[in-house]
C-alpha cells in the first residue's frame, strides 16, 4: 500500500507542477485569442484563433506592420496593425501610405478589389495632424490600423494605443488549420 501512496503523491506533484507550468506560461509568455470581427479581414477573420506572444515587446521593440492585440477598456481586447511608432509622421494620400514621408507599401491590402481600382478608395484620405490633433506618434503610443480599412476601428477614431495597454504580438493562427501561418508583416520602410 505504502508503494501505491508514493505513486499516487508523484502524480499529484507531476499534475501541481504542469498546471502551475501552463499558468506561467499562459500568464507571461504566450496566451491564445479568438477574432471577432471584419477589421482585420483577410488578414485574420472572425473566429480565427491566433497565438499572442506577451514578450516579444519586453524583450524587443514594437515595429511598424505588426499586428497585436490590445485592451480598449476592461472586457474588450482588439487586433490591428502598427501603422505608426512613436515619433512618426502618418498620412495617406490616394490609397498609399506614406510614414515620415516616404512611401510604404502595404501587400497584405492588395486582395481588396478597391486597392486597384481607382475610382473607390479602401483607406481615405488623411493626415495625423487631421485627425488626432498630433503632428507625429507620441511617445509610447502607436498608430493602428485594421486591415479592412472601410470595417475597422481604430486610431482614426480613438487615437493612440499606449504601449502599457498592449497584450503582445500576434505570432501564429493556428486555427482553422488549412489557413495556418506566421506570416503577418509586409515589408518595413525603413
């Protein structure tokens, strides 16, 4: 009896440790979410599950063109795509983006029939200044967008995130399989 107790207190410690193992993880490493929504379509789309990591940005830098997810408020999280880092000059002029005046391209907008078609317009025309009141990015906020610009809110309408109210970098969806990738990120203008 005494042999099945030890087994038995082993397999306790071995479950105790792998869920305390998984909360840390789950805490500050890596957690998963759910898309709701169209602002990010088709780069990510309702129910997509994806995998946040929560300190690609503790250990590296928030770049232009990636795509995270941040708190609104207490019970609401978003997706969208950094258009803008702090110090930068935004604006958009006939469906191109132009960062610190210099033009960058935007791949994972060129399946919107609008993107080519001169006669509709998939992201107005704008200018920070315009419409945040900010000549350039402020310090420790960035300027996001969502990829299906005509569905999507974000910094046109709230302004900045600030960067103690973002979870982390999305790295992965996993979900649904056939749609699987890492690949979010066009190219950076630097």
């Amino acid at each position: 009896m005494n042999t099945l107790k030890q087994e038995t207190w082993e397999w306790a410690k071995a479950i105790v440790i792998g869920i305390i193992v998984i909360i840390v993880i789950r805490s500050f490493v890596v957690t998963n979410y759910s898309v709701s929504g169209q602002s990010m379509d088709p780069t990510l789309q309702s129910s997509d599950k994806v995998l946040v990591s929560k300190i690609s940005y503790s250990i590296g830098d928030i770049n232009r063109l990636d795509v995270l997810v941040f708190h609104t408020d207490a019970n609401e999280d978003y997706v969208k795509r950094v258009i803008g880092i702090p110090g930068d000059l935004i604006s958009y002029d006939n469906d191109m983006l132009f960062v610190n005046k210099k033009r960058v391209e935007e791949p994972y907008l060129k399946s919107f029939i609008a993107y080519h078609n001169p006669d509709e317009r998939l992201t107005e025309n704008f200018t920070l200044k315009e419409i945040t009141g900010n000549v350039r990015v402020p310090n420790n906020s960035y300027f996001v967008l969502g990829d299906n610009r005509r569905e999507s809110l974000d910094s046109r309408y709230f302004k900045f995130v600030k960067k103690e109210d973002i979870v982390g970098k999305v790295v992965a969806r996993y979900w649904p399989l056939e749609t699987a990738t890492i690949n979010f990120i066009g190219k950076n203008p630097e």
